[in-house]
C-alpha cells in the first residue's frame, strides 16, 4: 500500500480539499461541493473545486492547475466520486474518463455519490480500468459538503435563489417605484453573472411593469439563461423589453390557465392554476406547478429576480433555497416603499424564518449578504 492509502495522510488531504470546495457554496447548487488535489509521486502539486454551476468539476480544475505548473499528475484525490455518467441534463463530461485520459493511477476518495442511480459506479469504473481506489474516508469535513445534496435529491424542483438589491433602509425601490439604480457597477456585473450560472432567471409580475427588465446577460461572458416571466394576468405586451429582445435569449411566459394569449406566435406559453393573493385581489399562479414544470423541462437553478410579493411566496410556501442580497449605502425611506419580501409577514418575531450559513461580501461600495434557508426547514419541506 503507498502512502496515499494510510488513513492519516488521506484524512489530512482530504480536509484540505474540503475546505477549499466551501469557498463555492452559493454558486454550485444544486449541485454537490467538491474539492480536488492532484498528486505526483506523492506530492501535492494542484488543486482545484467546482467553482459555479455548470462549469468545470473539481478533477479538471485539478489537473489543470497541476498542468499549469508543468506536473504530470499520477494520483487524485478527490472528496466525492468522481462521476461516470453521460447524457441527461449533465454540462460536462464524466470525470472518470477524464482521469483514465489523464494516466491517474491512483485515487483518494472521500465519499461515494449519495445519488442511488449512481453511487459507486464511477469507482467500478475506475477500478476496471486498474486504478487503485482508497477509501471511502467518510469524514465530517468531506459529509458537510454534502448536506444540501442530499437534501435537494428527494425534491423535484429547481434550486431557488432570491436575489434583489435594496438601501441601507431595506428598500428595493422609491415610493413611486423608481430603482435604477440602487447598486452601483460592480454589484451589477455580479447580478449578471449569477444570470450567467443559472438555467433561468425569473421575474413577477409586479417587477415586469415596474421595471421592464431584459433579463439578458450583457455585463460578462456567458450563456444567455432562459427568461421567465409570471403573467398570471395578461400583462405582457410587444412593447416590453422582453418581447423586444427575443433574438438575445429564449423566453418562457406563465400564465394563468384561464388567461386569453395576446403574445406572439413565437413566444413560448405554458398555462397554470391560479390561486388567491393573500394580499390584494389579485391571482397568484401556483409556484409549486411552475416549479415543477420548470423541473420536468429540465431547469435545475434558478434565478428569482423578483419582485417582493413573488419572493414572499415562494417563502411563505418553502419553495426556496437560498438569498442573496446587495445592500447600497443609500437611504431611501417611504413607507409604501417597495421591500425585498412583500406580502402579510409574520405577525411575531419567533415566527421569521432562520436562514443559515451567512456569507459578507464587497461589490464596489456595496454590500453583498448571501444566506441559506436552514436545513431543518429544508428537510421538512423538500
């Protein structure tokens, strides 16, 4: 046995993998955090995680760093098991021949895949093809990583992150609705690569007329997303900016299932239930049908890009998982202001929702507060 295979030594390699995979939490999801080292002759000679969705997985990243520095990798070690499998909704190819191309002789693993239509087919192939497999070192550091994994397998919807922007006083727009812009250039280039790493990116109602968005990827390079507006009410018409740039980015309109379509022949339309607002006398659609619909189409992260009363009800239903927030040193003041989180609110502090895992930025001058919905809260709704 070489030194890769002492419990010692893989354990220690394996922590220093794992920590460096958390730097992605938030970008990932719903895939699982994942952290690489790439040995030669037993030494440690690259590094490397899944950075973002849909992006290079940990082994590239690994061999790559190691490639840069003139290495030859011979081993691997890697906190979960490199994945075999092709087709589907999969961004990349698998990693298992990536590493038989690479001549990896020799692999550290951490844990085997928690999905059961894959678990442990990646090491049968790996160990076919002669290479020596150690473990699975089932450590702390390396099952943390994957607590939001296994959670997200028995949902079959989409990865949801709340995004806005909003001042210092927590106010997403004026009291007659302006808001461009409350963040400055940085945090905006941001916003638009989080569009970048997502499937889709939607909007309610109430931000389609208030602040007509394109919802393009214009500020870095990257894929356009697919485009979702709720149109529970027929609102959308030629002018806005979303029918305006259709030959940009794909678009997808929900509406209500009673709803008369006034849109072009070439924009694409599903029809859902409608429910009663809990504010107002308005219709709601039933996100939890959209979020499916979404599922079975194949969106896998998505993007709410608002408004208030779309955020307050998806969290009111416990259909999300992550916030992420841009706070801009500016006070706006108001009181029927528009706020990140619209709808009824809890009647008693003990009864606000406790989110997990905060993580503090800087964009420029402003402020960027991400957070998770808490697992407790996430298992008993998934």
């Amino acid at each position: 046995m070489t030194r890769l295979g002492e419990a010692e030594w893989a354990t220690a390699l394996l922590c220093r993998a794992a920590e460096a995979a958390r730097a992605a939490a938030g970008r990932v999801e719903p895939n699982p955090l994942v952290g690489a080292i790439a040995l030669e002759n037993g030494e440690p000679v690259g590094q490397g995680i899944h950075e973002y969705w849909g992006g290079p997985h940990a082994e590239e990243n690994a061999l790559l760093d190691a490639r840069r520095q003139g290495r030859k990798p011979d081993a691997m070690v890697v906190t979960l098991e490199p994945c075999s499998s092709k087709g589907g909704n999969k961004k990349r190819g698998p990693c298992t021949q990536l590493l038989l191309d690479a001549g990896i002789r020799e692999l550290v693993l951490g844990s085997l895949d928690p999905d059961p239509r894959h678990a442990g087919a990646g090491i049968e192939q790996l160990r076919a093809a002669g290479v020596l497999v150690h473990g699975p070192f089932e450590i702390p550091q390396v099952q943390n990583l994957l607590r939001r994994f296994h959670c997200g397998l028995s949902r079959k919807r989409p990865w949801v992150v709340l995004k806005w922007a909003m001042t210092l006083d927590g106010k997403t727009g004026t009291r007659t609705g302006s808001s461009r812009w409350i963040s400055g250039k940085p945090a905006r280039v941001w916003a638009h690569q989080m569009r970048a790493e997502c499937d889709a990116v939607m909007v309610g109602p109430g931000t389609l007329v208030a602040d007509d968005p394109e919802l393009t990827v214009r500020h870095v390079e990257g894929p356009q997303a697919l485009r979702i507006a709720l149109d529970p009410e027929g609102l959308l018409t030629p002018e806005y900016r979303l029918l305006q740039s259709l030959d940009k980015a794909p678009l997808l309109v929900l509406r209500g299932e009673d709803g008369a379509s006034s849109l072009p022949s070439e924009v694409e339309q599903e029809f859902l239930p409608t429910l009663a607002s809990a504010v107002g006398s308005h219709r709601t659609l039933d996100m939890g049908a959209a979020l499916e619909l979404l599922w079975k189409r194949g969106i896998r992260r998505l993007l709410v890009e608002g408004g208030g009363g779309l955020a307050a009800q998806l969290v009111e239903a416990g259909l999300f998982d992550a916030v992420a927030v841009v706070v801009a040193p500016k006070l706006a003041g108001g009181r029927w202001a528009r706020t990140g989180l619209a709808g009824l609110g809890v009647a008693d502090m003990a009864e606000s929702l406790p989110l997990e895992d905060l993580r503090c930025g800087q964009l420029g001058e402003d402020l960027l507060l991400e957070a998770f919905r808490h697992e407790d809260e996430a298992e008993a709704g998934a």
